[in-house]
C-alpha cells in the first residue's frame, strides 16, 4: 500500500484531531531524518502509522492483543491506552502491508520508548512529542530545538517530562519508560 493510499484510509479512520496530530508527525518525522541524515521517507511513513490504532476502543485493543498474542503487561491492563503502540505494529504489518522491522519496531515503541533506541525509533518518539499541534508540554521550545542537534540529549528530556508527568498524575509509570529514561539520562544537558 502507497503512502497516499494510507492517507487516505487513515483520514477515515482516524477522528480529526487523530488525524491531524498523525499528519504532524509525520511532516515532523520527515524533517527530523533530514536533519540527522535518515531516509526521510522511511521516517514519514513510520510517523504516518505510529497511532493507526490509537482510536480503537480500549477494550477493543486488548481483545485484539490477546487473540493476537501480542503479550500485555499489568501497567497495560490499567492503562490500555498504551496498546495502541503494540498493536498499532501488528496492524501497521497485517493490514497496511509494512514489512519493514524498523519501521514496525518504531511505531512499537513510539509510546513507552525503551533503551538504546534506533535513530528511526527515537525520531518518531521524539516527532509524537514536538509536533506543531503539540502545545502543553513543559520545555516545548528547549525540547524542539535538542530535537534537531541532539536526538539522546531530547530523549532525555522527553523521558523525564513524562516521568514527571505521570507521577503528578498518580497513575502506573511503564517500567519499560523508567528503564529508558535511566539509559538516556547520561545524555542530559544540564
């Protein structure tokens, strides 16, 4: 399936605001591979898919998880929202036709992250975070300008924002998200 054609099924898919923020990513995606010399068009059709099951409700998620074997952890139990990476993988795979396993892995860890990222997977982390339509996030002109000179230094950055944010919260931190701020933190400008 071309680009175009993913657009297109995502446009009526998607709710608008989904949408939207989707077509952000991608374009931010696209300029981040520029910046850091990666294949801008690997890197747009990753932040195209990276939320193609954001919009599926949650119970609808983990059924679809469990009669696909993809594994769900506790965290996800409570907070399910976080399967649409997971699943937004396999559906990128099985219904978009992507075979890529950067590009599917991405999209995997688009939400949690992880350590040691790939430049693919921390540029679709990083463009979900500084897209335009973006606006709430402490930091926003600091973090978007790290993003175009420093991906590790940025992932630093988003991770202990959304470390922060979850803990003010009282909600369930991923541990997968704690075990890739505590590898990216080295990268941190102080």
């Amino acid at each position: 399936m071309e680009i175009n054609e993913i657009r297109k099924r995502l446009k009526k898919e998607l709710d608008k605001g989904r949408y939207e923020h989707t077509k952000g990513v991608m374009y931010t995606a696209g300029c981040l591979a520029m910046a850091h010399r990666y294949s801008i068009d690997k890197a747009m059709l990753a932040g195209l898919l990276h939320d193609c099951a954001k919009c599926i409700p949650d119970n609808e998620k983990i059924a679809l998880c469990e009669k696909n074997g993809i594994l769900i952890h506790s965290v996800e139990y409570e907070s399910p929202y976080l399967l649409h990476a997971k699943l937004g993988s396999f559906l990128a795979e099985t219904v978009y036709g992507i075979t890529d396993p950067d590009i599917l892995h991405a999209i995997k860890v688009h939400t949690t992250g992880e350590p040691d990222m790939s430049i693919l997977d921390k540029i679709i982390y990083i463009a979900d975070y500084i897209e335009p339509g973006r606006n709430k996030a402490p930091n926003l002109p600091h973090v978007r300008e790290l993003a175009f000179c420093d991906l590790n230094a940025c992932m630093a950055e988003i991770l202990l924002d959304t470390l922060k944010y979850c803990s003010s919260r009282g909600g369930s931190i991923d541990p997968t998200t704690k075990m890739a701020y505590d590898f990216y933190r080295q990268y941190r400008r102080e």
